[in-house]
C-alpha cells in the first residue's frame, strides 16, 4: 500500500538532499522551474500562480523561505504557518517536485546551485529586480512574470481575520 504522507514528505529536500535528484532531472533533459516565497497561507493566488509555473517545465522546485527568513521580510508576527507546516502543505500540490527551506534574505544561493532553466516571479517584481536572474539568463535560461490574481494575498487574509 502507498503511503501518500510519505511521498509528500519525500518532496521535502535539503540542497545537500536533492544533489543526485538535480543530477538525475539534468540527465533526463528535464526542464527545471524554480520559483520562492514565503507561502504562508496557501490560498488560490498561490494555487494559480505555481500551477502557471509547473507549466513552463517538467520539474518545479519551490525555494521556500524559513520562519527566520519570513520574520526579516515580514516581521515578528509571521509567519502564521511554521516551515515545516508551510513546506508540507507545498509538497502535497501534484505539481509540486521539490520544495527546498532557505534561510537568506533571497533565494540567490539556492538559484546558483539549481540553476533552473525558468525562474519565475509574480508581477510585483520587473525582470531586473528579479533575484538570480543574472544566473539564468548566463545559462541561456528564461526568466518568467504571472500576473497576480487579484484580490488574493495573505496580507488580505491577515487583515480581514484582525478586522473580525
């Protein structure tokens, strides 16, 4: 019998960990996507803006911000969600291959050991402010804008559950 806990938790990797997976992938000819955030709450703007970058590749890998990390960009009172919380609930999406905790301010270290063929920003961010663009695009790689779905953010969700 399948243990589906198992095989969500098995999505769940260290840089160390997902070495010989990234070899593997690169040997296949597999186009990797990378995307970041802090993904605190999961909510439909997520859903639609990862599932539009699991379609530029075979192989989405989500850097995924620690809670040090969150607390620095978002302050002492996030994330709502632990890491481990935050990462489970990332790797049970079906299109979801790899989901890898950073603890920097940016993803730049982890986008130079991945070195994905597309890596993927929503639009609050113009291509040259994209963190490890240099990287990609020094490797003939693509660097990809999704538009934001509009009314949809964690902040929103934070704000209309205070204002109850």
């Amino acid at each position: 019998m399948t243990d589906q806990f198992e095989i969500i938790k098995s999505k769940i990797y260290t840089k160390q960990s997902i070495e010989k997976v990234l070899a593997f992938w690169r040997f296949k000819n597999h186009k990797i996507v990378f995307t970041n955030g802090c993904f605190d709450i999961i909510h439909r703007g997520h859903i639609e803006y990862l599932a539009k970058a699991a379609n530029f590749g075979n192989i989405l890998i989500i850097g995924l911000n620690s809670d040090i990390s969150v607390k620095k960009i978002k302050g002492e009172n996030r994330p709502v969600q632990d890491e481990n919380s935050r990462a489970l609930i990332l790797a049970a999406l079906k299109f979801v291959d790899a989901v890898i905790l950073f603890n920097e301010d940016t993803p730049y270290n982890l986008i130079k050991f991945i070195e994905p063929d597309f890596l993927v920003k929503g639009s609050d961010y113009k291509p040259d402010q994209i963190e490890g663009s240099d990287i990609v695009l020094a490797k003939g790689g693509e660097i990809v804008i999704i538009d934001f779905v509009t009314g949809f953010s964690t902040s929103d969700i934070i704000l209309k559950i205070s204002n109850k």
